[in-house]
C-alpha cells in the first residue's frame, strides 16, 4: 500500500482529464508520445508535460527503443496497484474512453503494418511455428505455473500471445526495433497489458539479477555466432528452479555442431547449469523440431 505522501502524489498527477485518459490508454499498451497526441487529439509539447507529470508520480514507466521512447503503466509492484486502483473509479465503458480505445487500436494497428512491411523489405521474415508446437510447449509447461516469464528471440510475439495470459508477468526481447512494433500490435491487441516488449540483445539481457520462473527462446541458438553465450544468458535470468524451454531446429542444429542435435543440447544445458528433463521431437509441415525443457539446478557458468 503506497504512503500518505506517495497516495497524494498519485491522486494529484491523475486528477485531470487528459492525465486520467492517458493512464487508462497506457495500463493496456505502450505509445509513444506522438501516437498518444495522436490518440487524444493534443500536441505533443502538451503531452510530453502531462507526460512528465505522471512519471514523476511513479504512475508511469519510460524506456528508450532506439529512436523512440515509449510510455506504459508499471507492468508489476505497487505502483501497478496504485494505477489499478485509480482506474478502477472510472466506469471503463464510458464514451471517452472507449473513443480512446478504439483510435488507440488504430494507431497500433497502423504501427504494426508499417512495421511489418519494413521487415518484409529488410527481407527479416518473422519465425512462424505451428499449432503442434504450440500444444506441446503448453503441455510441457502444465505441470506447473509459469511464474514470471521471458521471451528471448520474441519477434511477432507469438510465445507472449501463447502463454502470457497464464504469466504472473511477461516480457519480451528482441534486438529488432520493427519486431517489438509487430509485436506490441499482436500482442497487447490480444488484451495482454501485462506484457512488455524490450529492445535487448540476447547475449547481455537487461536484467541484473534472475528474475524469471520461465524463459523461452525459439530457434535463436542454432543459428548464433555464440549460442552457449545466449543459453548463459537465459540460465542467468533464471531463479533456482526456473524452467528454460529451448525450441530449435533440427537441421540448423546439424548444421551447428557434428554431434546429434538432442546430444548437442543436452551438451549445451550441462555446460550453463541446466538439467535437462526432456527433449521432445516435434515434426510439423515446416521442418523437424525439438523442444528441451531445462532446470536451473545450480549457478550458470558464463560461456565465450
């Protein structure tokens, strides 16, 4: 529960009808300055104010894409709470917000288009993956909750879009700019507001400490310069008992190493701290498949 102080700077910076209309739009998605002017008709030196205003509340989290800098309410904590709370005494249905929603959805989806024509014209095509791939990560991972969840390699967002829903948190990395767009068009399309979408690099993830129960990371290993690195990563960011799920291709793995490709992941998780408790082929249309569940059991080792 937030303090006295802490209530009353949060009452205050929500206390305006702009302010409160943009907070409704950033519990549900992350914008950027000029798509929230876009949204709610104002120019942008005046969102920027009412911006700045909010943030200094805590109501609000920033972070710089590259070029752009995007705004979201806080996607856990308290201030998660104090966010909730507040919207929570506007009725949702009313006339103004649902405008809001709707050019929101517009603007998004006009963001995702954009974007997914310039990876087409990069020639940076999104991994796509199949319906028997899906059924068998979620059977995988029905054992238990899924906790606190990464998606490494996250592209489209498609793994966010699958399991986030069942995550107490979400997030995804890419080093693509314009598949983070393509994903915050999918994924918070879906009513997913709790997902976040990062720009971060595989081999130097932007977190300090192991934050995560699960981490996913779809055929990114086979084809890195460094894939022991990366596994490093991700065993990295896991908490003690935290469940890694590696799915990758089988010929691009052959191509990887000489060994069997199940030898060589089983290699590859005993050499960052990770036990292995499965590994299961998955034939689709596309190609052959397989998908390693992992245990952090002990303290990753950083690979070269």
């Amino acid at each position: 529960m937030p303090s006295f102080l802490s209530a009353v700077s949060a009452l205050r910076a929500a206390a305006e009808p702009t302010r409160l209309r943009m907070l409704a739009l950033l519990a549900r998605a992350e914008l950027t300055v000029g798509e929230i002017g876009e949204v709610i008709g104002q120019s942008q030196p005046r969102v920027s104010r009412h911006l700045k205003l909010l943030c200094d509340a805590g109501l609000l989290d920033r972070f710089r894409e590259q070029l752009w800098v995007y705004y979201r309410a806080p996607a856990s904590g308290e201030a998660r709470d104090t966010v909730w709370q507040l919207l929570a005494l506007v009725d949702e249905e009313d006339d103004v917000l649902r405008r809001d929603r709707r050019k929101m959805e517009e603007v998004i989806a006009e963001r995702g288009r954009r974007a997914a024509d310039q990876l087409a014209d990069d020639e940076e095509p999104l991994k796509t993956t199949s319906d028997l791939v899906d059924a068998t990560v979620v059977e995988e991972l029905a054992s238990e909750p899924i906790g606190a969840l990464l998606d490494v390699g996250t592209g489209s967002g498609h793994i966010l879009k699958l399991l986030g829903a069942k995550a107490t948190r979400a997030v995804g990395v890419d080093l693509s700019s314009e598949a983070l767009k393509v994903a915050r068009t999918k994924v918070h399309g879906a009513g997913l507001s709790h997902c976040e979408l990062q720009r971060g690099d595989m081999y130097d993830l932007p977190f300090a400490a192991p934050l995560f129960d699960t981490v996913v990371a779809e055929r990114v290993l086979a084809e890195a310069e460094r894939p022991l690195a990366a596994l490093a990563e991700i065993a990295r960011t896991l908490k003690h008992g935290g469940r890694a799920v590696i799915i990758e291709d089988f010929d691009s793995l052959i191509a990887a190493s000489p060994a069997n490709p199940i030898a060589t992941l089983r290699e590859w998780f005993g050499k960052v701290g990770l036990e292995v408790s499965r590994v299961r082929p998955v034939d689709t249309e596309a190609g052959h498949l397989l998908v390693a569940i992992g245990r952090r059991v002990a303290r990753s080792t950083a690979a070269a």
